[in-house]
C-alpha cells in the first residue's frame, strides 16, 4: 500500500515547482468544513484568514455546495456570446443587495478594480467631459487592490510595486483618512475616487470616523464618482452588508470579490447605476468566464444568505466578543498585558500590532499555528484575524487564548516577562 505523502514532501515538491510568490506557513491544508481545517497528517486549524474573507460562510457551506453541485450537473460555461438561465437571477439579486441598478460580473478581485478603472476613465470623457487621456484617480497609500500591472502602479508597497514598471499614469496618491489630502488633489480631470473602506492588507486600518461621509461630500461637490472596494470589507465581514453602511455612505460604484464566490469559485463585479455603468458598450469590456452558470449559480446563493441578515448580526456579536478579548491583551508582558501595543477592525476582522521586541508577525503565526490556529501577518508585527462568519463563540475565544499562549511563549524567549 502507497502511504500519503507528508506535509514535508508535499512543500517541497511545491518549492520545487512552482514560483515563490508567495511564503506559506508549513501547512499542507487536505479538507475543511466550517471555520477547521485538516491538514495531510490529520491535525486540525481554526482558520481564523478565511481566504482573505473569501470564505467568509465557511468551508464547504452546505447551500453553497449544494448549488454549486446542481449547476455542475446542468451547466458551467456558455461565455457571454449568449445568455443563459443563471445570469439574470445573479445580477438582479446583488444589484438590489447593492442598491444600485445594475452590475458587471467578472472573475478575480483584481478584475473587477480594473473593470471599476475602465468604467470611472468611461464615464469622465463620455459624462463629465474629460479630455482624451487626460483623466486622474486618486487612490490612497497603503493601498491594496491587486496585482494586476496597472494596479500595482499606483501601490505604496514596495514590494508590489518595485520591479514591475513602468508604472501607469494616471493615479494620484494621496493620504489615507485625510479628506483635506483628496481635496487638495482634485482638478478638472479627475474622474473617481478609489479607496478600500478600511485597508485589509496595510493591517485593517479604520479610517477616522466621518471621513467616507466627508470623501461622499467632496465627490459630490466635483462631480467625481467615488469608488469602494469592497472586495474584503464587503458582504458581512464588519458586521454590515458594506463597511460604508456604518457611516451610512453610499458609493457610486461598489468593487466585490472574495465572498461573492463562497470560497468555491472566483466571482467579482462592479455594481452601479445606469448612467455610471451604462457607459460600457459592447465590444469595450468583456471576459470568457465572466458571469458564467456555475458562478451566478455561487453568487446567487450568497446574495441569499446575505439577504436573511444572519451574517451580519454573526459578525456584529462576534466582533465585539473579539475585540473585547483581544483589548484584554494590550500592554507590556508582565504588566497586565501580552505584548500586544494596538488593536483595530470592525466586526469579525482584526489587526492586532505586537511589540516588536517580542517577535516578528510571521513568528506570532508560526506560534499559533503550533496551537491549531491559522492566522496570516502583515507589515512587520502585525497580525490578521478574520475567521469565517460561521465560527462559533467557544472557538473564537479559544483562539484568543492560544494567541495569549504563542504571545507569553515569545516574551519568555526574548525574556521579557522579568
């Protein structure tokens, strides 16, 4: 009989043979339902990344696999040269989850980010009157909106951006949470406003309270559209539909990706009304898997369990129960605290900054992924937790105490609990 493969064979065949763009932690994931995970050799991980919140309804959500199965059976792909019986259900259903009056589907996140450049360039020449090839967006630092080369242009981030260009005109950077930065950039040629309601990858940053109402204000005033990407704070992660709901702010265009796809297919869309999105004719913007069966078969049933609201209020009660716990960890180690120095995020969705002095991000994952935890860092010392919207109390707060454990474990080593 042919044993498995061990976790240790299996990463290195994958170093072998694929391309190091990314840094794994040493987990080879084999099957997961709900908010676990199972690795090769059977050890078990709350997962508290969930895709990015890609999976923000769990592993292997029942409705969602169910209409995922039954689409399997009957369709999966027509492209969009005709239509097909799945399509009109999707895009009503999110358009009116969006409150907008129509949407355009595509793939990965990154696509729809350039699918909501496309359009903003669209409407500036053909609506507000921009000059050929003269429109501006102005988008923030410490962005993140993919990898595509356009998007990685306009990044702050060494990394995503060094090595790539040249890089494309067009962006203005500006301060993030300072809605004097994006007065002062404003001309007659700006064309759209891009910004993540609060900044996933830059370590869930939360922008001062009053500023998407005060970048509302400032769009309106100049007839620029403002454009949220919604791709990891949208579809019930802070514990509203939108994280522009908690201000009450509505966009002109919404960018979803990640969730939309229930953790079985990638889905994404930009959602608008008429006279921003109707801008598009045909020929201009397109994609073969764009909207197919099997994703719009995905999509529906997400917007579904959004619509009962169940998630929401899930990330909303839980949320505070996180924040609460991981608050409780702030302080130096040996004075009532853990090392942590901050904590930020809404709903079920936390950076927690560490001291430095402690260990480096990626050695707090490390730690806690020695407990069962799966946890992913950014920037340094700080850590994201943002499990699936279905993980239970007990097991979130358990995850809590494994990170005061792997904090603790760390302070001991660098020898600062004396």
């Amino acid at each position: 009989m042919t044993s498995s493969p061990t976790t240790a064979e299996l990463i290195g065949l994958s170093e072998r043979h694929s391309a190091h763009n990314y840094h794994p932690l040493p987990v080879v994931v084999r099957e997961a339902r709900g908010a676990w995970v199972t690795d090769v050799e059977g050890r078990r991980y709350l997962d508290c990344l969930a895709g990015y919140s890609s999976l923000n309804f769990g592993h292997g959500n029942p409705a969602i696999l169910q209409a995922a199965q039954d689409q399997l059976q009957r369709l999966t792909l027509t492209s969009r040269a005709f239509f097909h019986d799945r399509f009109a259900a999707f895009c009503q259903g999110l358009a009116e989850l969006c409150g907008k009056d129509m949407i355009l589907p595509m793939n990965t996140g990154a696509e729809a980010v350039e699918t909501a450049i496309k359009v903003a360039r669209k409407w500036g020449y053909e609506v507000k009157g921009v000059a050929p090839d003269q429109a501006n967006i102005i988008v923030m630092e410490d962005n993140f909106h993919g990898r595509t080369t356009t998007i990685v242009g306009f990044s702050t981030d060494p990394d995503a951006r060094n090595g790539f260009g040249p890089a494309t005109p067009g962006f203005r950077i500006v301060k993030y949470g300072s809605a004097e930065a994006i007065r002062e950039a404003i001309d007659a040629n700006t064309v759209a406003v891009l910004l993540e309601p609060i900044q996933g990858e830059a370590g869930v940053l939360v922008p001062p309270a009053g500023y998407l109402a005060q970048v509302r204000q400032i769009c309106d005033e100049n007839n620029v559209l403002f454009v949220a990407d919604e791709i990891q704070s949208g579809l019930g992660r802070t514990g509203d539909t939108f994280a522009c709901d908690h201000e009450g702010v509505v966009p002109d265009m919404y960018v979803l990706g990640k969730a939309l796809g229930g953790g079985v297919v990638p889905v994404s869309a930009v959602a608008a009304n008429e006279d921003v999105l109707g801008v598009i004719k045909p020929g201009q913007h397109g994609s073969t898997f764009g909207g197919n069966p099997l994703a719009c078969a995905v999509g529906e049933t997400v917007v579904r369990l959004l619509g009962t609201g169940e998630f929401q209020a899930r990330a909303r009660e839980l949320g505070t129960v996180l924040h609460e716990r991981l608050r409780a960890l702030v302080g130096p180690v040996g004075e009532g605290g853990h090392g942590v120095v901050a904590v930020r995020g809404r709903g079920l969705w936390a950076g927690v900054d560490i001291d430095p002095r402690l260990g480096t991000g990626r050695q707090v994952c490390e730690a806690l992924m020695r407990r069962g935890v799966l946890a992913k860092d950014t920037h340094g010392s700080t850590i994201r937790l943002a499990p699936p919207l279905v993980v239970s109390e007990e097991d979130l707060n358990w995850a809590v105490d494994r990170l005061a454990e792997a904090l603790d474990e760390l302070a001991h080593a660098a020898g600062r609990d004396r």
